[in-house]
C-alpha cells in the first residue's frame, strides 16, 4: 500500500513536468519553424543558383547604367534634347557592356568579402543588404564616373581633377537610387521568380 501511494505521488508529480516538457519543445519547435520560414522568405529575395545570379546583377547593372549614365550626359550638357538624347542611346550599350564584365568580375566579388568582414553570421538580413549596397555603390560609382568621362571626353589629364568634382555627386545619387528603388525592383524580381518555380513544383507533385 505504502509503495502504492509512492507510485501514485511520483506520477502525479510527474504530469506537469512532461506538460510542461511538452509545452517547451512545442514552443521551441514553433520557434524553429518561424526562423525557418523567415529565412526562407528571406532567401526567396536572393538569387539560389549561377543564372539567377546573373539576371540579378543584370537588372541591377541595367537600372544603374540607364540611370547614371543619362544623368550625367544631361549634367554635362546643361540640358535635354535630341541630341543629348542620342549621346546617351550611344554611350548605353558601351558602357552597359562594361559594368556587366566588371561588376561580376571585381565589384561583386569586392562587396561580397567586405560584407563577409564587417558583418557576423548573427547580424539580420537588412543589414547585410545594406552593407551589400554600400559597397556595391561604391565600387560601381567609382567605375561608372571614370567610365563615364572617358567615353565622352575621351582620356586626359584633367579626367581626376573632373573625378573629384564629380564622384561625390554619383556616389549619393547611386546610393539613394539602389537603396530605394533598384535593388528593391531586383529583389522582387527574385521573390516573383522563386514563387514561379515553386508553384510549377507544386503543380509537378501533385
């Protein structure tokens, strides 16, 4: 009778540990499917693969060029007509080609690494991509001034003391434009890309 009682003491006592043990794996379990859900949403706005990674940069570059370039030709001439308007159709495609063998080659890869060094694995998504912005402005506000200059005015002497005028200038204008309108537009062209794919995977599977 005595063991008995012990018996029925030691599973009553018992009870609320294991709802409590149950309660805590099923928060802890929730817990993990949230951060699993947030991180996979977070890497739907990435390229996964080479080719996707290709058409991000692309659009990237694309908007950048369009942008930069026109601006400056307009800067430069103090005005907007047809004739501008052909300068810039002509310098686009030149400098286009450019930036899109450089950016995957240099700059991307230069951005990559400085993110990797100033940030910890820890840190959030925003400001990994903040600090994947900065860099990437940087080195693609540098080259596109340089660039820029050369194929209108051609190489000179005077292409530096031009640089210092103008950089500063790019540099903010370019920040701003990625930060708020251009890698946002290539991210949701990711988010629309992956929920492409994963719905024809659905269709497949079922």
């Amino acid at each position: 009778m005595f063991d008995a009682k012990i018996n029925r003491s030691l599973k009553e006592d018992s009870q609320p540990i294991t709802e409590r043990s149950e309660g805590f794996l099923k928060k802890k379990d929730l817990k993990s499917f949230i951060e699993r859900k947030k991180k996979m949403n977070q890497e739907a706005r990435l390229p996964r693969n080479g080719k996707e990674g290709a058409l991000y940069g692309a659009i990237i570059c694309t908007l950048t060029v369009l942008l930069m370039t026109s601006l400056n030709i307009i800067l430069a001439a103090g005005e907007l007509n047809a004739a501008v308007a052909l300068t810039i159709l002509k310098s686009l495609p030149i400098i286009w080609v450019i930036v899109m063998i450089i950016e995957p080659v240099l700059i991307g890869r230069i951005a990559e690494k400085l993110v990797g060094k100033f940030t910890e694995p820890t840190d959030s998504f925003n400001a990994k991509i903040l600090f994947r912005i900065l860099f990437t402005v940087l080195g693609m506000s540098v080259s596109m001034t340089l660039i820029g200059d050369m194929v209108g005015n051609g190489f000179s002497s005077e292409i530096f003391s031009r640089f210092l005028g103008n950089w500063p200038r790019n540099f903010l204008i370019a920040l701003i434009a990625e930060s708020l309108v251009i890698q946002p537009i290539a991210r949701l062209a990711m988010v629309k890309l992956h929920a492409a794919q994963d719905k024809r995977s659905q269709a497949v599977q079922m």
